[in-house]
C-alpha cells in the first residue's frame, strides 16, 4: 500500500483523482456534519485521524508499493459512517503523504489512487459488510463485535490488499508470481492483526464510550437480548 509517484503510469495516477474528486463531493454533500457540531464528537474524529496516520507510518516493505501496515478503516466506518470515514481516511493519507515527501519518499502524484485503495474501496466495502449482516443475521451484541467487528476488519484489510496487487499486476509494475508469493499472503497474517485490533478497540468502546461508534445502537443490539 502506499503507492509511491514513479510507480504507475501518469496517466493512471492522474486519471485517480476524476473518481476521487466525485467521491469527495458526494462526501462533502451528504456527510453528517450535524454530529461534528458537538465538540466531544469532533474531538473523537480528528484523534481517531491523528491515531491512524501514526499508524499508517508504522509500515514494514521491502520493495516501492509493497509495504503493510494496519488500515483501521472498518473501525473507521463504524464509528463514523462512510463519508465522514473517507474524509477521515483522506485526511490520514495526506498527512501520511506530506510527511513522506519532507523524508524524500513520496509525492502527491500518485495520492489519488492510493485515496481510492486506501480510503474510498475498504471503506465502501467495510459499510457494505455492516449492512449485509444486519439484513442476514440477527441484531445481537455479540454479532455485531465478531462478525462485523472482528471478520468485517479482516475481509476488508485481505480485500484491499487483493485490490492491490491486481493494480500492481495489471500496470505491469510486477509480476503475478512474485505479488503470489512476496506480498499477497502476508495480508492474510495483517488482516487477523486488525481484526483483533478493531475487535478489540469495538468491544471497548460500545462497552464504555457507546456514543463514539455512530452504528451501534443499544435498543438494536442489547434490549430484550
């Protein structure tokens, strides 16, 4: 993840931001803002961006475009819903991004299509899940934590990083084979690591702090359970 500038073609890093920039105003236009009015809430949206660009900086790789790290944005999701959680996620990227360039490794050419794999794909993806299992399964806490919570995060991390390296493989940048062996599987081992980690973090915070995490709801998950 992370795509550096000199890893696609121009065309397909410029050509990211047309997607991008209708996802954003879709974003812009339809996000709750109404919740962000409240101070506390606020305060649980930018720290929850702080805290994921310091964990977006924590990455391990040993090629340009082939490094891991943990994605929180099922956590993300859920606490926030989608368009607040793509900004959210938007806004890590870009510190993420700055910070790489001040270190001389990125730039912001190839930001559009790393929003799109990084933010806008794991997160659609992530509220699609949510929204699955409350149509197919029953409306119950332990649901909620295990299947949206713990398996919704590691489907999500597997697929983005499937997304990945099809992009990788498709641009010609490196080969099936070596993206099969060297990089592919690891997600496997990141997507259980998150999914302890938002399991987790999940579990906490609907215990605790339940107002924090917008798509949980006390009278849909523990009344009369």
């Amino acid at each position: 993840m992370n795509f550096p500038d000199a890893l696609f073609p121009q065309a397909w890093a410029l050509g990211a931001f047309l997607p991008l920039l209708a996802i954003w105003a879709w974003c812009f236009r339809t996000a709750p803002w109404k919740r962000l009015t409240d101070s506390a809430q606020l305060n649980v949206w930018l720290g929850t961006a702080v805290l994921l660009a310091l964990v977006w900086s924590m990455k391990a790789g040993v090629k340009p475009g082939l490094n891991l790290h943990l994605l929180g944005a099922t956590m993300c999701t859920l606490m926030f819903g989608r368009q607040l959680a793509i900004i959210g996620l938007s806004l890590v990227l870009a510190g993420v991004t700055l910070n790489g360039e001040f270190q001389g490794h990125s730039g912001w050419l190839a930001y559009g299509l790393n929003a799109l794999v990084l933010a806008v794909f794991p997160v659609l993806l992530a509220d699609a899940i949510r929204r699955a299992v409350e149509r197919a399964l029953p409306q119950h806490f332990f649901i909620y934590v295990f299947v949206t919570g713990f398996f919704g995060a590691a489907a999500t991390v597997m697929a983005t990083g499937l997304l990945a390296s099809l992009l990788l493989w498709v641009a010609g940048v490196y080969p099936a084979g070596a993206l099969l062996d060297d990089y592919l599987p690891y997600y496997f081992l990141l997507g259980f690591a998150e999914a302890w980690l938002n399991g987790a973090m999940l579990t906490l915070m609907v215990v605790y702090v339940p107002h924090w995490v917008g798509s949980f709801d006390d009278r849909r998950y523990l009344l009369n359970k």
